[in-house]
C-alpha cells in the first residue's frame, strides 16, 4: 500500500490517500493564489509514488518540475513554518508533448480516432452540418477509405459533395451548401494548427503511462501557452484524450493507486458551449473512468464552473481563495462553501475570501470513501523549480526522451486522399467522358493490385496492406473510431 500524500499543514497533516486519488478532484480559486503551485507539488507526489502525469501547461511556467528547486526567501519561510525537516530540492522524470510540435514532441490523432461528434464541435457545426458530416464518416467507412489526416477528409467531402445526387438513395439528402460549411471550417482548423494535430503516428497512451528507472511516474507536460489561444480547440483534444482513455484502458476496479492522473487545467473550458449529448457522455466518463484507474483533477477558478453532476464526483477538493466584490461573486462564495463537509470550528464562507496565497481550504476522501472535515492549511511547496525552465534545458530533455525520434517524422500511408486521387487520374487516363461511379475501381476494392507483370510484395508489404485493409474493414473501424464518434448510431 502506498504511503499516503502529504498535501498540506497547519496544526495537523493534511493528506491524500492514493487509493482513493483516482475518485478524482478539484483545485479551484482566483488567478495568482497558488493553483499552478499546487497543482506542482501534487503530481510530485504522484510521480514519487510511480503514478504517471498528464498536465496540461496553460502559463507555460510548469516545465520547472523538470529541475531541482534552489533556495528562496519565500520556500525556506514556509518550509520553515511547516516543520518540514527531511525537505529537499529535486527534479522529476519529464516528457514535454505540444500539438503545435515547437515546444515538445508531436501530439496526433487520426480524424478517424476523432470521430464526427467531437470533429463538429471543434468545426462549429450546426446540426444538420453536423448530421452531413456523419453521414460522410459513414460512406468512408462503408467504402473502406480511412480517414487520417485533413485532406483524407477534404477529398472525401469533395467528393461526396460531386457526386451527392448517387448516394441520395441509400444516405439521404446530402447540402452542398453544408459540405461547404465543413470545407471552411476544416480550412480555420488548419490554420489554428489542426495539420499538424491529424496524421500518423498517433499518439500511443502508453507513452504516457511510463516510470522511470528508478520508479517514479513520468510527469507529461502538454504545451498549451499557444494552445489555449484556441481554446475550442485546446478543450476538445483534452476531451479526446480522455474519452481515448476510458475506451482503451481495461477495468481495474479500486486500485491501491491510480494508473494516471490527469489534471485538466481551465477545466471551465470543456463544458463552454458544450453540445448536451457531448455533456452528458462526459458526465458518463468521468463517472466510470475511476474504474479504469484514472483519477482526473479539474483546475479552474470557481467551483461553479462545472457542471453539478461533475462536481457531485469530485470527492478530493483544493479550494484557494475567491474574490467577493459583487453580489454574483457573494453568491459564488457562498455556493463554494457549501460543496464542504462542515468544520463546525471554521467558518467556511467567510475564510474563503481571506485566505493568502498558498492556503486552502482542503476536504479529501477518508479510507471509506467519505468526504473528511474541511481545513484550512498551507500547501506544502514543491521540490522542483517553480517557473519555467530555458529552451536549452527543454531541447536537452527532449533529446534524452524514451519517445525521442518516435513522432516527429510522419507517416502518409494510402488513405482516402490517395485512394480518391488514383481514382482521378485513372478516368483522366482513359479519357472518358462518363465515368464510373466514384466509388468503383478503387485500389483494394475493384480491381486487383500488383497484376501484369509487376514485382511481388514482400511479406512486410503484405502485412502492411493487410493491416491498412483492416483498419478500412468494420472491425478496424471498430478499433480506430473513437469511441465518441461510436454514439453516432444511436443519434441517427
């Protein structure tokens, strides 16, 4: 049994059970009192107990943890003033991870492992956009043409979109006018860096889930100072990860520590203009996903940011201090307040509003499951540097990565772009003037490759196409689509 937390003190400790951590959490409060900090030391103290972390650096002052801390003013009063005797500096086993590819290595998924659900919001469809881009995941997967980067898909739309009067009978009406929309809004997504985020090699997760060798958890810091700059975009590829998570990992019921923790930072974010049936998969998750032994740990400003189903689940809960000038933030103040399981020797609401930087209100799950008493204490700081490091210091840890080298060159295997552009071509060659419909004599689906006299594959090459083909195959589809993406079925 791992040894329990040590989050914070006052009088008396204050700690985190690991087998209850993946029963998820809370760290909230106003801008500049402390949450970056805590949100620091919490995952050193999962790292030292083996459990990897993903975070999210949203300042872009987290990549610290990665250096030993040196003496402060500041760190030696609270050290000080905490009686923390056996304190002292380190840094952690870091892997920096970045969607834009300039500040850690490549981050991508496949727009097949995305899934039309989660690509239309991230498109801002209405919902008949959204209903023609179903149906064009559809006649993709019908017709066995995988869907990985963003021009698999613009060639796929374009396509449908010419030929939409042959697929009227089996699929329905399919707008122009809508296919258009999906066009343009694909062309903004590239611009705000969706080229680089879809393609091969997606991201494995068990990258993620690594120790190092001397068993500390790997502490995965996503670059997101740029990425939050679209923060559409920002909180759909977190809500990607996690619900690629909780398909992908097997059921491990109460573990005696989790197998990930996962701190979504403005977790405010994923829930802005959220559609309901998205919402309410999410609620779905987060529910069940602790069975899966990952514990995930909203960052945000104000409790009341989440949705109250949501916030029901947060068992473990960091509260730093909230402001209260206006009778909208009072009342803010006062629901916080409420969310606590009563001190009957603190007054809650009002301590809110007068805690100083680094204290928090703090309620954690007991060994039964049960909310503790709310206590006001100071966060224990953090063994590493607090701030950000150099681009030096990031190069060299990126270059000594276990990932180094896996992600940063692409992969552009036949998919629908190329499938679709042989198509082109071919009755360009033949010089007809009344082509075949455009989902026949495909590679792989009409005629026969490799005849005529040319070379032989080699076993990779059969081994290659082989999987390609069963990725295009239901089963495949079955195993790259998003799970998500799966609940369109039921919307049809």
């Amino acid at each position: 049994m791992a040894e329990p937390l040590l989050i914070a003190k006052n009088a008396t400790s204050v700690y985190l059970l690991p087998q209850m951590a993946n029963r998820h959490g809370l760290v909230a409060g106003a801008t500049g009192t402390g949450k970056t900090v805590t949100l620091q030391a919490m995952a050193e103290h999962f790292s030292r107990i083996g459990v990897p972390v993903f975070a999210a650096d949203v300042k872009g002052d987290l990549s610290g943890v990665s250096q030993p801390g040196t003496d402060n003013p500041k760190i030696a009063e609270r050290v000080k003033k905490l009686q923390l005797s056996d304190f002292s500096f380190c840094g952690w086993p870091v892997t920096f991870w970045d969607v834009l590819a300039e500040q850690g290595h490549p981050v991508r998924s496949t727009i097949s492992e995305m899934g039309p659900l989660l690509l239309g919001r991230l498109l801002n469809l209405n919902d008949i956009q959204e209903g023609v881009l179903a149906l064009v995941f559809k006649i993709s997967d019908d017709n066995g043409l995988l869907l990985l980067d963003m021009k698999d898909l613009q060639a796929v739309l374009q396509h449908v979109g010419d030929h939409a009067a042959e697929f009227q009978t089996q699929y329905g009406n399919i707008s122009t006018a809508s296919i258009g929309a999906i066009q343009r809004g694909l062309v903004a997504l590239g611009e705000q860096g969706g080229q680089k985020f879809f393609g091969e090699p997606a991201l494995n997760l068990d990258d993620l889930m690594q120790t190092d060798s001397s068993g500390r958890g790997l502490i995965n810091i996503l670059a997101a100072d740029k990425l939050i700059q679209s923060p559409k975009v920002y909180a759909t590829f977190l809500l990607w990860m996690l619900t690629e998570l909780f398909e992908r990992l097997p059921e491990v019921g109460d573990p005696e520590k989790p197998r990930l923790v996962f701190f979504f930072d403005e977790a405010h974010l994923l829930f802005t203009d959220l559609p309901k049936i998205i919402e309410q998969k999410v609620q779905q998750i987060v529910r069940l996903i602790r069975s899966k032994g990952v514990g995930v740990y909203f960052v945000t400003q104000n409790p009341l940011d989440l949705p109250e189903e949501v916030l029901g689940q947060l068992g473990n809960r960091v509260q730093h201090a909230l402001r209260a000038f206006t009778p909208k933030e009072q009342k803010s103040v006062r629901a916080a307040a409420e969310t606590f399981r009563a001190n009957p020797k603190l007054d809650v609401e009002k301590t809110i509003t007068q805690l100083a930087v680094g204290e928090a209100l703090l309620s954690f799950l007991d060994e039964t499951g049960s909310p503790g008493v709310v206590q006001r204490a100071m966060i224990c700081p953090p063994h590493s540097q607090i701030g950000p490091i150099t681009p030096e210091q990031r190069k060299q840890i990126m270059s000594q990565s276990v990932v180094a080298g896996v992600y940063e060159n692409t992969l552009d295997r036949e998919s629908a772009y190329e499938r679709l552009n042989h198509r082109t071509t071919q009755v360009a060659s033949t010089g007809s003037g009344q082509p075949q419909p455009w989902y026949e004599n495909l590679p792989g689906l009409g005629t026969p490759s490799g005849r005529g006299g040319g070379r032989r594959d080699s076993l990779a090459d059969a081994m290659a196409k082989s999987a390609a083909r069963t990725i295009g195959s239901t089963v495949g589809r079955q195993i790259v689509r998003g799970l998500l993406g799966s609940l369109l079925a039921g919307k049809r």
